[in-house]
C-alpha cells in the first residue's frame, strides 16, 4: 500500500513526492493452539488405530478405520460423555504467546462423524435471522477446509434484511464468551478429530485453524449376548406358560370325564 501526501502544513519540510509503505498481510509463524484444561487428562500413544461405525458418518454407510497420527494430531483429550466441551484458543508467533483468541470459529470433524452436536439453538443466543450452517454451507459439495471461513462469513447478529428463517436450529459458531458448547455421542464411546478455523473477517489477515481430538469415556458397556440373552429368556416364559396351560387343560378335561362317568 502506498499512500501520497496531498497536503504539507507550512511546519513541515517534506517534499511532496515522499511515499509511504505499509505492510499488510500475515504475520510469519503466526498461528493459533487449542488449550488443553488442566481439569482434562491429555494421553499420548494410548492407541494406534481405531474404527468409525459407518451409521455415524455423513458420507458413508461403511465401517471406516482409522490410523491416528500423533505427531499430526497431537494428545487425545479424555472427556466424559456427559461433559460439555468449548475449545480456548490462544494466538501465537511461534513459540510467544500472543493473547487469548475472543473471535468467532467453527469447527468440524476430520473423519465425516455426525454424533457430535452443538446444544445452544440460534433462538437461545439471539440470532436476528437464519444463522449459517454445516448444511448450508456444504451445498456446493465442497471440502469443509473451503466452504466455510473468513471469505464467506456473515453474522446473524446484523440485520440484513433477510428472512427470519428456522431459529430452532442448531447454532454452530463459538466463540469464547459463547453460552455455545459441543456435546457428544451418549450411545457410544468415540474419538473425535477436529479442526478449529477462526471465521472472523476482521480478526485477522492469517488463515487461523488448529487441530485438537476427544476421546468419551463413562458409557456402560453393553454386553453384545445381552439380546440373546432376552431372547432366551422370552423362549423359557412361553414354554413355561404352554406346559401351564397344557396341564392346566388336561386337568379340566379328566375332570370333566369323571364327572360325566358318575
């Protein structure tokens, strides 16, 4: 950027071609970490691979295995299935801390998983019309990495004239003062690998996204004979009942003989 003087105050001796640059652009180094709670254990190494049922996935009805990458992804964050769960964002330039990340992002699972959700509605934090979605967003079939981000952003809380729309939808923006939380699967214990991207136009000029991943825990397991189990059990009452009724009838019946020999 260049910018000319037009004018020069009769106090100041600068010619009058003088031009100064500015620099606008990003940072080098510059990036973003998600925090990891001190209240939340973080494990290394505890698995080397594991498996997505294909009935959680958007995409697909198969099975999907997974090999986790530690080095890409990082430690796994255990959290009870039952826990919410906002991610804090810190800004930094390489290795110096910044400061606390206020704006708004998103975020979205690496693998395609669907049993994750957001529990604040766009009524619940005031939205003045239809907020933008995952849904809305990903129309095009593009990659979740494109679709969504600072170049396209727009707030629900300005009033653009539009239509009011479905407020009763899940709102899917965080930010760090957001009454907004993830929340997961309650069928089953999971892995989740998410990425986090800043949205905020006006935050910066960087493209800001980390990655960080959850590991549920608490879920009883379900002992996989149990439907058997059910199964057999049903069999021994209707059996039990036949026999019942059965002697029950033959009793009857020869009462019923004897009655008329008399």
């Amino acid at each position: 950027m260049e910018l000319l003087p037009t004018h020069i105050d009769y106090s100041c001796n600068l010619p009058k071609n003088q031009i100064s640059h500015f620099f606008v652009g990003c940072p080098p180094n510059r990036h973003i970490r998600v925090i990891k709670p001190q209240r939340i254990p973080c494990k290394m190494h505890i698995f080397d691979s594991y498996t997505i049922p294909g009935f959680v996935l958007r995409n697909s009805s198969k099975d999907l295995t997974v090999f986790y990458d530690w080095k890409s992804f990082g430690c796994v964050l255990r959290i009870h299935y039952k826990d919410e769960f906002r991610p804090d964002i810190e800004l930094y330039d390489g290795e110096t801390f910044v400061r606390s990340v206020d704006a708004n992002f998103i975020v979205w699972e690496n693998f395609n998983r669907k049993d994750y959700y957001f529990n604040a509605t766009m009524h619940q934090v005031a939205c003045l019309h239809e907020a933008q979605t995952w849904t809305s967003m990903l129309v095009d079939e593009k990659h979740p990495e494109e679709a969504w981000g600072p170049h396209n952003y727009r707030s629900c809380f300005v009033d653009d004239s539009e239509k009011l729309g479905n407020l009763d939808q899940p709102y899917e923006i965080m930010n760090r003062s957001s009454m907004n939380f993830l929340t997961f699967s309650r069928e089953n214990s999971a892995i989740y690998v998410f990425y986090v991207k800043i949205v905020d136009p006006n935050y910066s000029f960087c493209d800001l996204r980390a990655v960080f991943a959850v590991q549920t825990y608490g879920i009883p397991d379900v002992d996989q004979l149990l439907p058997l189990y059910m199964l057999l059990s049903q069999c021994v009452i209707t059996l039990i009942i036949l026999c019942i009724s059965f002697y029950g009838y033959t009793f009857i019946y020869r009462d019923m003989l004897q009655k008329k020999c008399v």
